[in-house]
C-alpha cells in the first residue's frame, strides 16, 4: 500500500535537492578556489614588497660609504687600502664574492651585537 504519486513526488524534491546541492558545491569550490588564488597573489606580493624593502635598506646602508664615519685613524687607513683594491678591481666574480663577505661580516656582527645584549652581566 505505497503511495504513488507522494513516492513520486518526494524522488521529483531529492532529485532537485541533489542537483541543488552539486551546483552549490561546484560554487562553493570554485568560491574557494579564487579566494585561494588572491590569497597566493597577496603573498607573493607582500614577498616581493618584503624583499624590495630589505634591498632598499641595504641599499641605504651602503648607498655612500662617505657618509659612515669611523673613529680609529688605523680603522680609517684599513678602510681606504681596501677601498681602493675595490675601486681597482675589475673582475665582477671578485666583487660579487667580497660584498657577500662583507655583508655576512655585517649580520654576524648583528647577532653578536644582539646576543651579547641580552646575556647577564656578571655580579
């Protein structure tokens, strides 16, 4: 003793429910995946931004060796013997490697700098 037509009826609503439920799927996915898209987009460009900050503040930081004044007169003539082999230098690989030397130089003494001001004095 099955009634038909609300058998028949209640399959025609599961029918358009599961087509509903499928389309908003589909939108839900594709909603996700342009999100997750822009998102990649905002990274790399904050990335970038990141990167072309750090280039500008190295950039400054050796932009004019002039304007950094050094105190000792030994430190002084050091600093212009190797200034001028610079200047002298005509091979790229040479320099490439000397300015990588020095900027290591320059972050290691960061961190020293930075580890050596947190430690505790002794009592």
């Amino acid at each position: 003793m099955t009634n038909e037509p609300l058998l028949n009826s209640l399959q025609g609503i599961m029918v358009t429910i599961d087509s509903y439920s499928v389309k908003k799927k589909t939108v839900d996915e594709n909603y996700i995946d342009n999100i997750e898209e822009l998102l990649t987009r905002i990274e790399d460009k904050v990335d970038l931004l990141i990167t072309q900050l750090k280039i500008e503040s190295y950039k400054k930081m050796i932009e004019n060796p002039d304007d950094i004044k050094l105190d000792s007169p030994a430190k002084m003539f050091e600093y212009e013997k190797m200034a001028r082999s610079v200047d002298q230098c005509e091979s790229v690989e040479e320099l490439q490697m000397t300015l990588k030397s020095v900027l290591k130089t320059f972050m290691r003494y960061q961190e020293t700098t930075a580890k050596s001001l947190t430690m505790p004095l002794p009592r």
